[in-house]
C-alpha cells in the first residue's frame, strides 16, 4: 500500500516545536502534470538506455510502496528536523 501521510516535525535552536501533517495522495494529485512530464521523460530515457520501461516503472512502484514506516532524523545542534512517512 502507498504512503497515506507524512509528519515533519521541526525543532528550532530556541526550543520551539512545529509539527505538520502533509497528506501524500492531495500532493499528488496537485503534482500529476508534472508526474506525467517526468513519466515522458523517464521512457524516453528507458529507452536510450535500453531499460524495460514497465519493469523500471515496477521497480520505482516497489521503492514508493516500501517507503511506508520509513523515519529520517536529523539533528544539528540544538536544532532537529524528524520526517516520518506512515
């Protein structure tokens, strides 16, 4: 199953927090015309290369799907920044 949603939550230096929730299916549907572009433009390179399109578009399925429950944590500092992709 796809991403449904992710967190970012944001720790600023002085200790403030900031938490937001950005939906990935809203987004998308925001981006296709540009998914499409890109879409155009990795056939076109698919078939430059001499790659499958649909088994590369297979595999660029699988990496999406198996996003899900991904979490990346950064920290400098005092400051941090946590996505987590649910």
């Amino acid at each position: 199953m796809m991403p449904q949603l992710v967190t970012v939550r944001i720790r600023t230096g002085n200790g403030r927090k900031h938490r937001f929730w950005v939906p990935v299916l809203p987004i998308a549907l925001v981006f296709s015309p540009l998914l499409i572009l890109a879409a155009v433009v990795a056939a076109i390179a698919c078939l430059i290369y001499h790659i499958n399109p649909f088994r590369a578009l297979g595999g660029m399925w699988r990496l999406f799907t198996a996003l899900r429950g991904s979490r990346v944590d950064v920290e400098h500092g005092r400051s941090a920044v946590l996505v987590t992709i649910s």
